[in-house]
C-alpha cells in the first residue's frame, strides 16, 4: 500500500486583520446570493482579508495595503 503525502498545514490567503487592494480576473457576486457583482474592469478594491478570502479564485492579483 502507497504511503499518501501529508497535507501541509491550511493557512489562509488572506489575514483577515489585514487590507488589501485586489484587481479581479472574472465577476465576483458579494456578498454571496445577494445578485451584486464585482466588475473585473474596474480599478482595484481596497477591502479587507476576510472579504477577500471570499472572493477567492476571482482575485487576479493582490497588494497589501499599509
């Protein structure tokens, strides 16, 4: 029987102490089921590490804000 690699510890993304500014990839719905979008178009969003971590895979490129 194979031996299965360990799984390396989850840490998150995004702290969510922390702010970001973030450029999206595709439309984001925030919050979720609420039929609001994100506009990947836009200019970047300053938000914080917990809303970011949301949007997850829609985030195209990050920048820790002071």
């Amino acid at each position: 029987m194979a031996r299965q690699p360990k799984a390396a510890a989850a840490t998150p993304r995004f702290d969510p102490s922390r702010r970001y500014s973030i450029r999206l990839s595709r439309k984001a719905e925030y919050p979720p089921g609420s039929g609001r979008f994100l506009s990947p178009g836009a200019d970047a969003i300053e938000l914080r590490g917990d809303v970011a971590q949301k949007l997850g895979d829609a985030i195209a490129s990050e920048t820790l804000l002071p």
